[in-house]
C-alpha cells in the first residue's frame, strides 16, 4: 500500500520536478539560489493533480476483470510457474 501512495505522490510532484529541472539548467549560476521563486504554483497543482487523475483513471478502467470473474493466483505446476489469470 505504502508503495502505491510514493507512486502517486511522485506523479503529482512530477510537473513540479520537471520545472525546477528546466529552471535550474537555464538560469545563470547566480540566480539558483531560490529556484522556486516566481514559479507557477497554482499550475503546478493543477498539472500535478491532473495527471494524477489520469494515471488513476487509466489503471481504474483497463485492469481487473469483469463482474462474476475469479483470479486464479501464479501457481506450480511440473517444476514451472504458471502465471495468474482472470478466468
């Protein structure tokens, strides 16, 4: 769980990340001192959640399966692993 909460955190930090990336490689070495000073916060936030809700609703939609399915977890099977499916 802990590691689902770090995934999405880091994406929400993603757009934040990026600018200060981009400032610190274009301004003069006297000036990266205080890389997020004058930074777009407000839009930060919103590209940050944005993408958040994005990567969420993606995953949400394209995994699992259907209502009345079952999973059948990775298994042993003659010496090999058979992988988990939806059935």
């Amino acid at each position: 769980m802990i590691r689902v909460i770090i995934e999405n955190i880091l994406l929400f930090l993603l757009p934040t990340l990026f600018y200060v990336g981009y400032v610190f490689l274009t301004r003069d070495p006297a000036a990266k001192k205080d890389l997020l000073s004058g930074a777009p916060l407000i839009w930060l936030f919103a590209a940050g959640t944005l993408l958040v809700v994005i990567v969420l609703v993606a995953f949400g939609s394209t995994s699992g399966g259907r209502p009345g399915q079952h999973y059948d977890p990775p298994s042993m099977k003659d010496g090999r692993i058979e992988p988990g499916r939806i059935q």
